[in-house]
C-alpha cells in the first residue's frame, strides 16, 4: 500500500475511535446510561493498541490508579473522554501535515 492509502486507513481508524467514544460519553452524559463493560473494553483495547494512549495511560496510573471494578462510571468516562482527546489531537496533526 503506499502511505496515502494508509494515511487515509489511519484517518478513518481515529474517526471511528473518536465517534465511538463519543457516543459512549454522549449517551451518559444526556441519559446517565454507561455500558461499563462496552466502556472498559473499548479503553483497553485502545491502551493496547495506540502508543501515545498507552503513554498517557502510564503517567496517569502513576498518580492514581483505581482497578475497572471499583471505578465510579464518572471515572470510566473521564477515561473515554482523555482517550478521545487524544485521539482529536493526533487528527488534526495528521490533517495539518496533510496540507503542507
């Protein structure tokens, strides 16, 4: 593949990260509803999978950390919410460098 193909898949992978946090933090936010395990799961797998979350992930732990299972809901969506900002900023900094 060359790198407009990936550079698109990339985009279309944060687009998708992003929306579907966003839902999650929508949906308790208006309704107060949170499908922790949905939640939990789509943090991991983000912790997993992206590096600067992962980094990001570790310099918070080392302050606080509180296992998923004693978790408040509020603390899971903060969780989603920092994931998505990131994810935001690693977007914008694709699309900028796309425009140059």
């Amino acid at each position: 593949m060359n790198n407009q193909i990936i550079d698109e898949f990339d985009k279309a992978s944060l687009i998708k990260e992003i929306h579907e946090r966003d839902i999650i933090i929508c949906n308790y936010q208006k309704c107060g509803f949170l499908d922790r395990d949905d939640a939990i799961r789509k943090i991991q797998e983000l912790r997993k999978g992206d590096k600067d979350i992962a980094t990001a992930t570790v310099v918070n732990l080392s302050v606080s950390s509180t296992p998923f299972s004693q978790s408040t809901n509020d603390q899971i969506v903060r969780e989603l919410a920092m994931q998505r900002n990131i994810l935001q900023a690693k977007l914008i900094k694709k699309s900028t460098e796309e425009q140059r």
